[in-house]
C-alpha cells in the first residue's frame, strides 16, 4: 500500500517504497515506447510478410462484392470514412498530449531536445500510428 510508504529523495527523483517519480524515472520510462515500437514492427511484419498481397485484396473484394449485393456499399465506405477520420484525430490527439506533457515542445522551442528525446516521441507515434491502424482495420473488416 502507498499510504504507508515513506517518501525518500534520491537527487531528484522521489522514491515511494519501490516506484520512482522524477524526471530520471518518467525519461527511462518514455524511452520503453522505443522497444514497444520495434516489437510491434517486428510482429507486423511477421504477420505481413507470410501472407501475400492478393489474399488481402481477394478478402476485401470480396467484403465489396456482399457489400453491393446487400446494397450497404455506400453506407460501409461512409462508415469507414468516418472511422478514419475518428481514429486519426484520436492518433494526433495523443501525439499532442505525449509531445506537451513530455515537454518536447519547449525544448525544441529553446534548442534544447536531445536525440534520446526525439527517438522517444518518434516511437510514441510510430506505435500509436500502428495501434490506430489494426483498430481501423479490424472496424473496416467488421
């Protein structure tokens, strides 16, 4: 329990029984977005590269196919649209929040972000982008 715990200070990172909170801490933690991200490339392309282009395009042909016989085509790619448009605002909303509350903004502003900062943001959206992505193209399939 946290209520028990006694806060120690250690520089500037402030330890609470055996979790860290300070700016050593939350950057180890934003750097973890790096391995995540090199995870889930390698786990796309795993699934990508053993199946071929034309299985993908014989299964969505044939969704269009059911799609026009049931007459919902126009109804489906107005859906998907705006699924789109959902799922990217929300990627480029948490983009916004993780660059402001890392602070990468002022940083870059004053000329002060470092590489390590930079691969950290670049691997939050790469992640994000390829979460976004399966999420819309499950909703577009189903």
């Amino acid at each position: 329990s946290l209520q028990g715990a006694r806060a120690t200070r250690q520089d500037d990172d402030v330890w609470i029984g055996s979790y860290c909170y300070g700016a050593a801490c939350l950057r180890l933690g934003l750097l973890s977005d790096v391995a995540f991200a090199i995870g889930s490339i390698v786990a796309m392309l795993a699934l990508i590269l053993p199946r071929t282009g034309r299985e993908v395009e014989t299964v969505c042909s044939l969704l269009l196919r059911y799609a026009r016989r049931e007459d919902v085509a126009q109804h489906w790619r107005k859906k998907s649209l705006q699924d789109l448009f959902a799922f990217a605002t929300f990627w480029l909303a948490a983009n916004i929040v993780r660059i402001h509350s890392s602070r990468a903004g002022e940083a870059t502003a004053s000329g002060t972000i470092d590489i390590a900062s930079k691969v950290q943001i670049l691997a939050f959206a790469l992640n994000t982008a390829l979460v976004m992505a399966i999420n819309f193209l499950i909703t577009f399939i189903c």
